[in-house]
C-alpha cells in the first residue's frame, strides 16, 4: 500500500516532522533499520555513554511531538532510543506483517543483514 499519494505531501510531511525535531534543542541522529518486518527508523540523542532509555511513541501521536517538551532534559541523563514503528507515519515504513498481534517487538530491530 502506497502511503503517499503524492511525492509532494511525503515532503510536506517529512519537513514538519524534521521541523518539530528541531524544536527539542538538542543534537539528535536518525537512522533507518532494514528488518524482515520493514524498516525501523531510529531516533538516537544523548550520549552513548549514559544509561540507554528506549522510548515509544503513542498510537495517535509521533516521535517528535510526543518527546517535545522532554527530549532535551531525558538526554542529559540518559542516552535516548526512539522507535518508530508507525503505520504510515513519520518515517518507518513497515509491513503489513510487522502489525500482527502475533509479531514479536524483537524484530522490529532485529537487522535482516547478515
């Protein structure tokens, strides 16, 4: 299922979802996970040598709303794990499969290269 339309909305999109990521005032990466599920983007901020906090976003919501107001203080203590695991939101594109009930969340970051 094509979740855009038109390229032109998939830009739309991105760059409001990139403009709320800049509203955090903090250094953030992004990278995409290629798994048997779909691609899992991943939104890392704060240094790898904190304690890990793996943070979810909620079913109506997205990464870069949902954290706004906390990313910046979390990541002074901890260094912040964001899935994005959405249907047809922000920047994951998974498969219908990876939605089952019967799907384990260990895959969802589980790489499908050797």
């Amino acid at each position: 299922m094509k979740r855009f339309k038109l390229d032109v909305g998939r830009q739309y999109v991105y760059a409001s979802y990139d403009r709320l990521l800049g509203g955090w005032n903090v250094a953030y990466t992004e990278q995409d996970i290629h798994t048997t599920y779909g691609t899992t983007h991943i939104i890392t901020a704060g240094s790898p040598d904190r304690p890990p906090l793996l943070l979810l976003h909620g079913t109506a919501d997205n990464s870069a709303l949902m954290w706004i107001y906390n990313a910046r203080e979390l990541s002074n203590h901890y260094f912040l794990l964001l899935l994005i695991i959405s249907e047809g939101r922000e920047k994951a594109n998974p498969m219908a499969s990876m939605l089952s009930l019967s799907t384990k969340p260990s895959g969802w970051t589980r790489s499908s290269n050797p």
